[in-house]
C-alpha cells in the first residue's frame, strides 16, 4: 500500500515529505529505542513512534524505512525536519496512541 493512502486512511498529519508518499509501504515497526529499530526495522516499514530528535532520521535512512509516524500529538524538531527533507523520509503525525496506531495499520496492510 501506498503511503499515500495509509496517510489519508488514518487521517495523518504531514510534517515534512510531501513529495515522497508514493513510497511501497511493507509493514510497519513501533518503538521508541532506537538501538531495537536499528536492530531489528526492515527496509519499507514505517516507523511509529515518539521520538522527535534528530537521530531518527538516521535510523531511518540507515534501514531505509519508508517514513516515520509520530504518535501522541508529538511534533518533530526543526533539525528533524530539515534531515526528513535532506534524506526523503516523510515524517507525518498523529493524536492516537502507538497501541492504536499500530493496530490500524496492521489491520490496513493485512
């Protein structure tokens, strides 16, 4: 599925990558530890999580994630933004829960 349609379906917010949601989502990976995505995220999921600092954009460029969501009305820094924007990894937001984000998802992509 398109993130493109995963954005409209679950009514997300874009905070930087507009111009990259055509991407192939796969599945998707929640958590917060940046060492456990490091580990174990794969290439074309997105991210969920409330992390809004700048080391996650290189994790997600490192695994190659199709983007990252941020839950709980977290909004990323501004150096956040600009690496989203530098490395083609769309950030986008939402007010739910990760429980239940990720639950949406899962139900989407399944």
């Amino acid at each position: 599925m398109k993130l493109k349609e995963i954005k409209e379906k679950l009514d997300l917010k874009v905070f930087s990558g507009e111009s990259e949601l055509d991407k192939e989502v796969i599945g998707g990976y929640t958590s917060d530890l940046l060492s456990d995505v490091m580990g174990h995220a794969n290439e074309g999921q997105l991210w969920i999580t409330l992390q809004t600092h700048k080391n996650v954009m290189g994790v997600a460029s490192l695994k190659d994630l199709a983007g990252i969501i941020l839950v709980k009305g977290f909004t990323p820094d501004a150096d956040t933004v600009a690496l989203s924007k530098s490395e083609g990894i769309p950030i986008l937001g939402t007010e739910m829960e990760a429980f239940e984000l990720s639950g949406k998802l899962y139900n989407l992509l399944n």
